[in-house]
C-alpha cells in the first residue's frame, strides 16, 4: 500500500511522483552520493528508503528526512554527512537536478557547491580517478645517536611511516613467531564442555544417558573458558621515541594479532603532545595498511610529552572503552613527560582504578643504575603495576622481548 | 518483503502523529524524527537500533511502546557471556532425567529419546517466547547489545533476519508473528555491521528544552511549575557547550527526573547554589564530576540570561 494520495499534486513537489519513478530515482543517486560521502551502504538499504518512502509519505520534509536516516545511516557519525547532504540535495528539485548532473563524470558548468564539510563536497564532485596525488614520503632514517631530549615545544609533524622494506618485513614476522607475547588470560563467563567444574553439562551428560538407556554413566561438566585480557596499549611517539615508533608499533600489531583473533579488545593509542586513536588501523590485517593509516592519523609525531593531558583526553572521550576494570593496560614511554606532574598522577589514578594492570615498558634506559628520577618518571613509576627498563634497546629484538617480558610479570 | 498489512483505524499505528499521540499517553514524550523511525520499524518489521547516552530513554521507549501497543514486553539484557541457552532456549534436563528414569525398561533407545525431547520440556528464554508470542506477536528489547560478545552478535544476526531459529531436537521455530524488535546499545564497542544492516537506527540525542520540562512535569507532577522549569533549564544547560566540558557524563533524563523528585522531598520551592550542591549526588555519579559543579558554575548557570 502506499500513502502517496493519487490527487495531491503538492505531495509531487519535493521528491517527484513515485509512481513515475522519480522518487525511485532521486533516493537511488542521493544514496550513491551518500556512499561517496563515505557513509557505507549496499543496494538492499536503497531499496529498503523506497520503501519506508512509501510508509511515510513524501508530505512533510522532516519526516522524510527521518525516514531516510533512519534506514540509511547506521553509524553515530555520519549523522551530520547525512544531514549536511540530504539539506544541500533535497532543498528544491532543481537543485537536486543540477546536483545530480553535477554528479555525473564530465559535467560542464558546475553549479557553485554550497559550503559544506569537506567529505560532503567531495562527494557532490565528480570522481576523480584512483591514485592522483601520491604522496611522497621521504625515507625514515635510523639515526642511533640523535640526542634524546623531549622537545618542550609543542611540534606538530605528521609521521611519514613507510611500509616495511622486505627486511624489516621479515625481522618482524621472525619476532613474532619467536617471542610469543602471553597475553594474561581470565576465566571467560563462557562456558565449554569439559570434565571439570562446578556445573553439570546437562545435554551432554543426558545425550549419554539416552544411550544408555536412561542411566548416567558419567557427568560431563560446563568448564569455564579462558580468554585473554583486552588491551589497551600506549605508544610514546614523541621526539624521544621517535626512532623507535614506526617498528614498534609494525611489530606490537603483528604480536596482538592473535589477540584479535580471538574477538578480544585491542585498543590502541598513540601520544605525544595530544592522542591519536589507532584502533581501527590496528584492525587493519595488512601491517603496510595499518602504518600507513597510522601515518597518515597521528599528527604529533616526534613532538613533545604530555601524557597526562593525553591520558585526560582517554578519560574525557574514551573512558567506555575500559569495560569490566579488567583491561591490561600497556604504556610503552621513556617517560619524559614535560606536562604538569600533578596531571599525571591525577590521571594514572584514575587509569588504574579502572584497569586491571598497569605496565610501563621504559625504553630510555641507556645508562646502567638508572633510577627513575625524573618528573613524569616518578610519578609512572609510583603508579604503576610493573616496569621494566629496557638497557640500549638499539634493537628492535630487544624491545620486543621487554615487552614479552612485562607481560609475564 | 511481505507485503505491508494494512492497519486498523484507531491504532496507534496509523501515522506518525496517531503514535507520537499515543506514546505521549503513557507517559513517553518522543520527538517526530524517533516517532518516525519507530513507524517504519513497525510498518517495514525491522529491528529498530537505538544508540545514545545513558539515561536518554532507549529502555523506556521499549516499555512505552508495549504499553501503547498492548504486546507483551520481552526483556533480554545482554552481559557479557551471554550464551545461546539463556537467550533462546534450554531443555529441562532434570526433568528429562525423572522422565527417563521412570520410562526405565519401557521401550527402546530411540523411543525414549522422542518422548524426552518434547516441547514439554523446552524451557523458553526471551527470543524464543518473542517467536512464540501469539497474534499481535510482542515488543523484544534486547538491552545494552554491545554487552555481549561477538559470537552472540553472529546469532543475532541470523535471528533477526529470519526470525527463525531451529532447534535440532524439534525441527524449525518461525514467528507466529514478527516481534517488534528494539536493540540498545551504549556504544562501549561498535556493533557489527552486519548487524546494523538489517537494523534501522536512531540515535536518540537529549530531549531538547521543552521536551524535557514536559517529561519532568509528567513525572514529578507534584513539583511546583517554577521548579520544574528551573530543572530542566539546568539540566540543559550542564548538557550543552560550555558546561558540558566540565564534567565525564552529563546527567539524563532519569537524573533529572530523580532530581527533581529530591527536591520535591526536600521542600525545595527555587533552586539555589546551596541547594543544587547538596543534592548534587542525585544528578552525578563520579566523585571528579560532583566536585566540578562549584558554586561558581552553578552560579553561572542558575543566572536567568547567559546561554
């Protein structure tokens, strides 16, 4: 049934007659440029906004607008994009016409594109072709004596992570498969089918008895399983960490992977003078993908410290991530924090509070009897559940095995 | 698709105002954007998502609707764990047990096993009773979804596409009617997506000014009008710009109701920063957010003109 009245003209306005196909045709390229806006979509979800077009009727703006976010969007933020775009393409037929032109590849005279965000005017612009503008990236040098000092000011340099050169490529893939990080594990709420444990697995324990004629011949039980602890891990990637950031994170994705695996939490942030979020790169299988991404997100790169304010900035925005206080929280930082003190130990209270562990791998330690004297160190050392200190970690090797290491503590 | 059952006259399911009236009834105040998707949730049988901060009414918009629809309310709260036979089903083994100790002798194997393995014996959880709620079919609220682990999502995903499930022992299960599905989710993961593409989904924001005082009005009728105004001025103003950065967690709608109730039992007529201090517990729930509600800020946000 539809509700679009035959003898309303006024109802044809907005989106066209359904009955003639133009309102078909109008959801199906607001929908295509909605995908280009990076909203994911499939042809299923078109089909079901025609529909629910037909439910609500095309009378009232707003309604149609709810209707069709209601069924096109599916994420919390591409809310505004759908907002945004569905303003600048259904604000009068004739603007969505020229928009729809505009569209097509090759359009001539492009309409003047209303002052949108970005994504949303890309967009409404016709495609351009794959791989224009490749980005030069210079090669990352490994300098082993540059002189390690935090920077106290605030630097703002994008990281040029270059995929892994095929040496590289193979030292982390051999790290990985010779230093098995043990993730802690915890008795998960789930349960297998085992012969220990306080509950009786009833099905199978009466799937036997029905063989046997109705007698149990032996009780099989619920066993809890194990599972590992989610992660949250934070990279250092100021100045001071800056030669060390891009292996380690190549290798620190390469490690978790079987915690990915096995669908158990991985977050993982970067900081140096703000926090950059790099879980969803970390999903990435590929390692190439996940720096590049990673590369392409963190824009403090070989800056200053400040990881209370950083770690205030987890609170603020991402504090839902550590569900259940049983996250495994590993900071990987030399400790040079040029923040107020008082921040940190703020925040790293908190931190703890909410996690299971807290674990500090300290990479600094070139010198033999250091003690961590410093402001920021102090604090992460009173604060935390273990630190190692890893002496002239010159190696990516030896990185991997304190971290292997901490893991265990 | 099957086709869209015509609905009768009066039901609240006419259109969108006929249900915005309706929820208004019971006590819900929904806006015309959530209204709409809840009409196309039970005009197109899809399961309806709905994500937002805590306290902004995802659990109580499923109560309501049952309430407006006359459908049974099913309750599944998701945990972490949450494993296949306590959502769907699970067979009474004790009782299988008695049945077959008292069958003892009598028949075969595979007799034994057909007489066990009866309906009888099924002890049904949520999404099952949901397939098997009689005609009008029932309101499913599948609480705080992003709880459960990932498997479970897989599961889901199978049963809120067919609305099917099948049981080995009994064969397949379908819906006698298509329940009115309505999943929340707090957001402390991202769903699947396959699970969202055969969701709709809302995001339910904070109930703008006016909504808020008539929800509070409805509430806490017995709150004088000067007051219940206060309440939801402040309360909105903690939510928005430049208070909001103060605090982790803004209160909801259910703080604020709360706190409006607080102060109807502590007589209080007007707010003012002493009482907004004192009774600051009601409406945060982290020691960092109590203590940065100063009496300047409250100050501030108690002035008439400002924002």
């Amino acid at each position: 049934m539809t509700r679009v009245a035959p003898d309303a003209p006024a109802r044809r306005s907005l989106l066209g007659d359904a009955r003639r196909g133009k309102l078909a045709d109008n959801v199906v390229a607001f929908g295509r440029a909605l995908r280009r806006a990076g909203v994911p979509l499939d042809a299923a979800r078109i089909a079901l906004a025609q529909q629910a077009l037909q439910c609500v009727g095309v009378e009232r703006r707003g309604d149609v607008a709810a209707a069709l976010e209601a069924v096109l969007v599916s994420r919390e933020q591409d809310r505004a994009v759908f907002r945004e775009l569905f303003d600048a393409f259904f604000r009068d037929p004739d603007l969505a016409h020229k928009l729809l032109a505009q569209m097509l590849p090759r359009a001539e005279a492009p309409a003047a594109p209303p002052p949108q965000r970005p994504r949303v005017r890309e967009a409404l612009q016709p495609p351009r072709p794959p791989g224009a503008a490749p980005r030069t990236q210079p090669d990352q040098s490994v300098d082993l004596d540059a002189a390690m000092t935090a920077s106290e000011r605030v630097r703002l340099r994008q990281a040029d992570f270059n995929q892994l050169s095929a040496s590289e490529y193979t030292l982390v893939e051999r790290l990985v498969r010779d230093i098995a990080l043990a993730v802690p594990e915890v008795r998960a709420r789930r349960t297998r089918a085992g012969w220990r444990g306080p509950r009786v697995h009833w099905g199978r324990t009466l799937q036997g008895a029905a063989h046997s004629g109705g007698e149990v011949m032996a009780l099989h039980r619920l066993q809890r399983r194990r599972q590992p602890l989610p992660l949250l891990l934070l990279v250092d990637v100021s100045g001071s960490m800056e030669r060390y950031a891009r292996l380690l994170l190549a290798f620190l994705h390469a490690a978790t992977r079987q915690v990915q695996g096995q669908r158990v939490r991985r977050d993982v942030f970067t900081f140096g003078t703000r926090l950059t979020d790099l879980t969803a790169a970390f999903r990435l299988s590929d390692t190439d993908a996940m720096l590049q991404q990673a590369g392409g997100a963190i824009e403090d790169f070989a800056g200053g410290t400040r990881l209370g304010d950083s770690l205030a900035t987890l609170r603020q925005r991402h504090a839902r991530r550590l569900v259940g206080r049983r996250t495994l929280v590993l900071i990987v930082s030399d400790g040079l924090d040029t923040g107020e003190p008082q921040v940190l130990a703020r925040e790293l209270t908190w931190l703890r509070r909410h996690t299971r562990r807290l674990l500090w791998l300290n990479p600094l330690l070139r010198f033999d009897g250091y003690t961590p004297s410093a402001r920021g160190a102090a604090v992460l050392h009173r604060a935390c559940d273990g630190m190692l200190a890893v002496h002239n970690i010159s190696r990516l090797h030896d990185l991997a095995r304190g971290i292997a290491q901490i893991l265990k503590t | 698709m099957p086709p869209i059952p015509a609905p009768a006259a009066p039901t609240p399911l006419a259109s969108i105002d006929a249900l915005i009236a309706a929820l208004q009834t019971v006590g819900y105040y929904a806006d015309r954007r959530l209204a709409t998707a809840v009409f196309l949730a039970l005009r197109l049988q899809r399961p309806l998502l709905l994500e937002g901060e805590p306290g902004v009414g995802k659990t109580e918009l499923a109560k309501a609707l049952a309430q407006v629809l006359g459908r049974e309310l099913l309750r599944l709260q998701c945990y972490d764990g949450l494993e296949q036979r306590e959502a769907l089903y699970e067979w009474n083994y004790a009782a299988q047990l008695l049945h077959l100790r008292a069958a003892e002798g009598r028949g075969t194997v595979e007799e034994a096993e057909r007489e066990v393995y009866q309906p009888h014996y099924l002890i049904r959880r949520p999404l099952l009773q949901a397939l098997q709620a009689p005609a009008p079919g029932a309101v499913l609220l599948i609480d705080e979804v992003d709880r459960a682990d990932e498997p479970f999502e897989a599961f889901l995903l199978e049963y809120l596409g067919e609305y099917q499930v099948s049981i080995p022992e009994l064969g397949t299960v379908r819906a006698v009617a298509t329940p009115l599905t309505v999943l929340t989710s707090n957001r402390t993961r991202e769903l699947n997506d396959a699970v969202k593409r055969r969701c709709l989904y809302h995001w339910l924001d904070y109930p703008e000014r006016e909504r808020e005082l008539a929800i509070v009005r409805a509430r806490v009728p017995e709150a004088p009008a000067a007051l219940a105004e206060q309440v939801a001025g402040f309360v909105h103003r903690l939510r928005s710009a430049p208070y909001a950065g103060h605090f982790q967690r803004a209160p909801g709608i259910a703080e604020s109701v709360e706190w409006a109730k607080a102060l109807v039992a502590l007589d209080a007529l007007l707010l003012d920063p002493e009482v907004v201090q004192s009774t600051a517990g009601v409406l945060f729930k982290q020691r960092e957010d109590v203590a940065a509600l100063s009496t300047e800020l409250i100050t501030e946000a108690l002035s008439p003109e400002g924002a």
